[in-house]
C-alpha cells in the first residue's frame, strides 16, 4: 500500500506596501515643508504637487530622519537613520525618490517581504 505525503505549508509572499509608503511619506514631507515655509514665511505654490516639486523650502536631513518613524507601522520594522541622505533634499520630491527604493530595499532585507 503506497503512503501519500500531503504538504500542509501554507507560503504567502507579501508585496512590499509601495503605494502606501509613498503616500504617507509624501504627506508627512509636505506638512513638514508647510510648517517649516509658514513659520519661515516663504510662500508655497497654491496647489500639493508644486510644493512638493519647490525648492523653496530645504529639508533637513533631521526632520527627515524623524519623519521615518511615521511609516514604521506601515513597513512593520524600524527604519534606520542612515537610510536619509546626510545634508537632506532640496524638494520633498527628491526626498521620496532617493528614500521609496531604499525603504523597500530595507523591508527585502529585514525579510518583511519573504515568505511567511
């Protein structure tokens, strides 16, 4: 009488969360640009891509690092300070491409996204 093995592993393989963390990261740059140009009293352009495309406003590399802890939920790890260009970004644009590909380099390696 020949035995069948069944194999009961259940494999999900999670996509990294792209969309997500690209907006909530672009909207916690552009009220960390908001603030800072109201408090600086630079004028922004009227509507949300141009002041995310503005110059007008630096970003330090700090409060970037600081904005990092804001997508930890949604990654489910820690993000690491170094992930943040030393001096900042000169747009909050500039910012979320230099950062979106390493966030999910660091999610790859961290084995968020592996098979669970």
């Amino acid at each position: 009488m020949a035995v069948e093995t069944i194999d009961h592993t259940i494999t999900t393989t999670k996509t990294f969360p792209k969309s997500e963390v690209e907006a909530k990261l672009g909207e916690m740059l552009l009220d960390a640009v908001t603030s800072d140009a109201g408090l600086k009293g630079i004028m922004l352009p009227a509507d949300v891509p141009s002041i995310l495309a503005s110059p007008a406003v630096h970003l330090d590399s700090l409060v970037v690092v600081d904005l990092l802890c804001g997508l930890d939920a949604i990654v489910g790890m820690e993000l690491k300070d170094s992930l943040v260009k030393a001096g900042g970004y000169r747009t909050a644009n500039e910012a979320i491409e230099h950062l979106l590909p390493r966030i999910e380099k660091a999610w790859l390696k961290n084995g968020s996204g592996g098979k669970k």
